[in-house]
C-alpha cells in the first residue's frame, strides 16, 4: 500500500502553497470546496485531542448520512456513524449479521477488527504528518439505520502559519463495489483484509486523480484556508467569577506547577496559590527553573544533608538511599515521557520524594499531562502534586524503590486512589477545567519577554562570531537553507555572506558540492594518497552523518 499511496501527497503537499499567506479568491475556493463535496463527505478533524474530533463536516455530509454538519462536530466519527456506534446498537448488529450470513455475535467481532483497521489507517497519517496516508474500508451507519461500506482515506496537514496539526477525511459509499457480505467475509482475517484493500488499489489511483481533479496546489490552499476558519476563531473566554471559582478548586488540592514543553527539563512558567503553603518557597522561588532542582530529587541528590537525612529516616545507608532516589527520579522522567508521547490523552503518574524548604522530605503524588494549546502554537505541561505522606510513608516508597517491579507493584495498589484524585480534580467539569488551563497558559506565555539591552547582545554575537562561525537556518524548509551567516564566516571560508544566503550549506562548502566537482575529489584523493572512489564513498558516510545529526535534533527540537 506504501507503494499505492504514495504519490497522494508530494504533489498535494506542495511547499510554497502557501509560503506567503492565502491567496485563494472567493470563487477558486468555493469551486475547491464544491468539487471535494461532490466527491463524497470530506471531515476536518482535531489531530490534537485523542479520537480526532471533529470540527467540520462537508455540504456532502448531510446528503450521504441524513445529519446535519452540527450532529457530528466536536464529535468523534465512530461514535455517530461508525464502529464504535454499531457495537453499542443491537438492530445495527444483527443488520451487519444478516447482510453478512454470520451470527451477531461474529459480526460483532468483525466489526471490531475493522475499527481497528481504521484506526491503524490514522496511526499511519499520524506517524508521517504531510507524507502518508491512511486507507480503510469499514461498515459506517446513515441516520436511518442504512450500513454501507465506506472508503476512508485519512491525511494529516500541519498549518504552514498557525502550526497547528489537523486530520482531513475524504469517505464515500463503496457498497457497490465492495458488498457489505464481501467486506465481513474479508475481515476474518488480518491477510484476507489486507488482500481486498490491495485489490483495490487501481480504485484508489483513480480517486487520488479525481480528488486533486482542480490542481493539487489549489487543494492545499483550500484546506489549509479552511481549518485556519475552522480552528483559529477564538474561543469564548471563560467569565472572570467562572475563572475564579475553578482555580480556587485547583489550589485547594494541592499545587499545581505548568512547566514549559518546549524546553528541556519543562522549566516552570507557574506556581499555584498553594505551592507556598506546601513548600515554602515564594513562586518567584521556582519560576524559570526546572521542578527537581528546587523541591525534588535533583536537588536532593546534590545535597548531602538531604541524603543523610533520609537515610536517617527510613534506616538504609545514604549510598543505598541515594541510588534508589535515583531510581525514583528516573521513574518521574518516564512519566513525563508517557504524557508527552500522547499529549492530550494520557498523564503520567508518579511518587516521587520532595523536599519544602524548611527541608522537610515527604512522599509527592505527582500527576502530569501534557496540552497543545487550541489557537496558539504552544504546548504545556501541568503537574498536579499533593503529599501523600500519610498514605504512603517515606519508608514504604523508598522500600518499593528497590526495583523498578516494586515501584510498579506500588504504583498498581495506588491505582483507585488515583481514580479519586482525577475524580476530585475534574469534579467541576473536565470542560471548564481544560478551559481554564488553556486561559492561564495564554496569559502565563503571552508575556513578552523583555529585549535584550544593546550591549549585551552585540558582547554575544561577538562572542558566538569569535569561535567560529555560526549560521541560521529555516527548519521548515527542506535543507534548512541559510538565512544568516556570522562574520566570522567570511574569515573562515573566504566567501562573504551574501554567497551562502538562501542556499543549502552543503551545495556550497559542504559534502554535496565536494561529490560534484571532480576537482576537489582528485584533490582530496591525492592528499591522503586514497583512491578516487574510496575518498567519494567516505565523504559520503560523511554526509549520511550529518544528516543523522540535523533529523536528531529536528526529533527534539530544544532538547
């Protein structure tokens, strides 16, 4: 199928689409928009909230499905016209069970392996925004209890501006060339599914040209014009007595930090009204420095007294606590990990030891998630703490820190405590809670930073210029092609800086000029006393390198 697809989106995704803005007049976008819709129902959806709900729904909608646009937004597919709808309706089952000569209770399972396929289809979208799509053929239900058989390809878009992530759907009714009978026989199997998608892969080519029938580029530019219409009208902001009321709850159960997810570390952006109370520090305290510095492991790792203290406590000796702090601290990082792998869906969990600053230690129920702010391009994190100490004694944590089994045993007999804990934290509405978090956050990383003073700016950049040279690149261009040089680049490399300016590095003193003049490769080859063709090999491991390095950073850009 990688083969089958893989032409949808080079041409779909052109770069320069919409490098300076949109341009598209009213009558090319309604022209774009009435051919998509003509061609079956199109679906915008959120690609940053689990279950991609959606946000808009196609003129064609309503005609294929008998709902209105307004029945399925902020709504997940399944849960209206899918899988997920036809396993929860009996009447629907035992239709799928007679169309497909199969007992309810196989066609239940079956139903389950389609939905799942299609959620595979998005996994792939997913997994390589803006380069792949996903394929699925799955049983959908129309408002009057009508399945068909839908044809779902599935893409993921970035906004070239915005920065916001967005899935696009495009389904239509496939019943008559793919029965409902054909596709449950087919979903008996992993291999049987496999092969009907695979015999279907003329189809598909022919949809993908029908799709970008009106020009691929005017595709592009519609769909990125129309999430920015979709996602970007600013949301109500919460009422001021409203604001009030969920932060006072959130204080009121402990302390809540929100940690910057850009940077490494998650360096705090804000402290609670609570944070003093539990820890004695002033906000101000632990603003712009990262958690465990100041109140956790780290700090207490680097404090010898800390240590000694605890093993005090908790009677192991202080090389034995500080080993199993560690391990206790590493188990904190993995939780981060978890709720930055799925930001959105999944917290991360973890007890960890901290310390108030009248050096108090005691055990920290730590709660984590991670959120992509809905209109600006900014991810948070938010850790919600409380001390647990009562519950789960110093002893009884640093004794399951043994090993990372009894840490997960631990955490295991915890797990009804903290279905409360969520329970409590969300007991005014997840809603408004999520709300509010979004609110804080715009106004906690809105603040402008102040410039940097003259002086200081021109002692850095001569600083930065002195040890060498150093160049700017654009990551959202393909080659990252330089858009500053430093002085000393001239110095270096006897070119001025005009000359590399808008080029890629390597086009002019790098690898991929050096393979393309002969000159230099004879040069290079009698210096070291190498043959040509090895000297052309080595330059170009070389240059696999490089890039092994420039897609390292670009897979954690700060970090």
């Amino acid at each position: 199928l990688k083969i089958i697809i893989a032409p949808l989106l080079p041409e779909l995704l052109t770069p320069g689409a919409c490098k300076s803005g949109f341009s598209m007049n009213s009558s090319a976008f309604n022209r774009v928009e009435e051919h998509l819709s003509s061609e079956g129902v199109f679906l915008i959806g959120d690609a940053q909230v689990h279950g991609f709900p959606i946000r808009y729904a196609s003129p064609g909608f309503e005609a294929v499905y008998g709902y209105r646009s307004a029945d399925i937004v902020n709504k997940k597919c399944g849960e209206v016209i899918g899988g997920q709808y036809i396993l929860q309706d009996s009447a629907s089952l035992r239709s799928v069970a007679a169309a497909a000569g199969i007992s309810v209770a196989e066609a239940g399972s079956r139903v389950s392996m389609l939905t799942g396929k299609a959620g595979d289809s998005c996994r792939v979208m997913m997994a390589s925004p803006g380069r792949r799509v996903g394929v699925s053929l799955l049983v959908n239900r129309k408002s009057n209890g009508e399945l068909f058989v839908c044809e779902c390809l599935v893409l993921c878009l970035r906004h070239p501006t915005a920065k916001f992530q967005y899935c696009v759907g495009f389904q239509r009714d496939v019943t008559k060339a793919v029965s409902l009978r054909t596709l449950c026989t087919a979903a008996a199997s992993d291999e049987d599914y496999a092969q009907l998608l695979k015999s279907r892969s003329a189809s598909l080519e022919s949809r993908r040209m029908v799709l970008l029938g009106v020009g691929s580029e005017n595709v592009t530019t519609y769909l990125h014009e129309k999430a920015l219409g979709v996602f970007c009208e600013p949301p109500p902001a919460m009422n001021h007595s409203t604001f009030m009321h969920v932060q006072e709850h959130l204080s009121n159960e402990g302390v809540f930090l929100m940690g910057d997810a850009r940077e490494m570390g998650f360096p705090i952006r804000y402290a609670s009204l609570g944070f003093e109370e539990v820890y004695g520090y002033r906000n101000s305290d632990i603003i712009g420095k990262r958690c465990g510095d100041v109140i956790g492991g780290t700090y207490i790792l680097s404090n010898m007294d800390c240590v000694a203290a605890l093993a005090a406590r908790v009677h192991l000796p202080p090389d034995e606590v500080a080993a199993r702090v560690r391990l206790i601290t590493f188990q904190a990082g993995e939780a981060c990990n978890v709720m930055m792998q799925h930001p959105g869906e999944r917290v991360g969990v973890s007890l960890v030891v901290n310390r108030t600053k009248a050096g108090d230690l005691f055990v920290c129920e730590c709660i984590v998630l991670c959120l992509q702010h809905p209109t600006l391009d900014l991810t948070y994190a938010v850790g919600f703490q409380r001390d647990i100490t009562q519950e789960v004694p110093l002893h009884a944590l640093l004794m399951a820190a043994a090993s990372q089994e009894d840490y997960a045993a631990l955490m295991a007999c915890r797990s009804a405590a903290l279905d409360a804990r969520r329970a409590v934290l969300l007991g005014i509405g997840s809603d408004s809670v999520i709300q509010y978090l979004h609110q804080k956050a715009e106004d906690v990383f809105s603040v402008e930073t102040p410039p940097m003073p003259p002086t200081t700016f021109a002692q850095v950049e001569e600083h930065l210029s002195s040890e060498g040279v150093f160049l700017m690149g654009d990551t959202q261009s393909p080659g990252f092609p330089i858009r500053y040089a430093s002085r000393g680049f001239e110095e270096v490399y006897g070119y001025v800086a005009a000359d590399i300016v808008g080029k890629k590095c390597g086009d002019l003193i790098g690898g991929p000029f050096i393979l393309a003049n002969r000159d230099c490769l004879m040069s290079l080859s009698t210096s070291l006393r190498m043959p040509h063709k090895e000297v052309e090999s080595r330059i170009g491991l070389l240059n696999a390198k490089a890039g092994e390095a420039c897609r390292l950073m670009m897979a954690h850009p700060g970090k």
